[in-house]
C-alpha cells in the first residue's frame, strides 16, 4: 500500500517512523531537531513519540 502524500501527517501518530523521508521531515520540525538528532533519538529510545520527545528534551 503506497502513502497519500496529500496527508501532511504521519498515519500513526503515537510512533516517530524515520524510514519514511516525508515523515522524518514532519517530525524533525515538530521537535524542533535535526534529522539526524531524531534518527539516534529513535535508535537510543525506540519509535514511540513519548519517549523520543523525551529523550529530546521536548
């Protein structure tokens, strides 16, 4: 199943998914970040927006 690029949000709202280059520009902007601050933030806590924003000081 392909995305709608005409959604400007992510699908799962509760997950920071950064194989996606559209999703990781959404959400390195909502956390005010780099994208590669958010990849190791991912990597160092795992996908879930809650612990991410966390680990980001967000």
């Amino acid at each position: 199943m392909a995305d709608d690029l005409s959604k400007r949000g992510p699908q799962d709202r509760n997950r920071v998914n950064t194989s996606e280059a559209w999703e990781l520009t959404y959400w390195s902007t909502t956390f005010g970040v780099t994208k590669d601050q958010l990849i190791a933030a991912v990597k160092a806590v795992g996908p879930m927006v809650v612990d991410v924003r966390k680990k980001l000081g967000k």
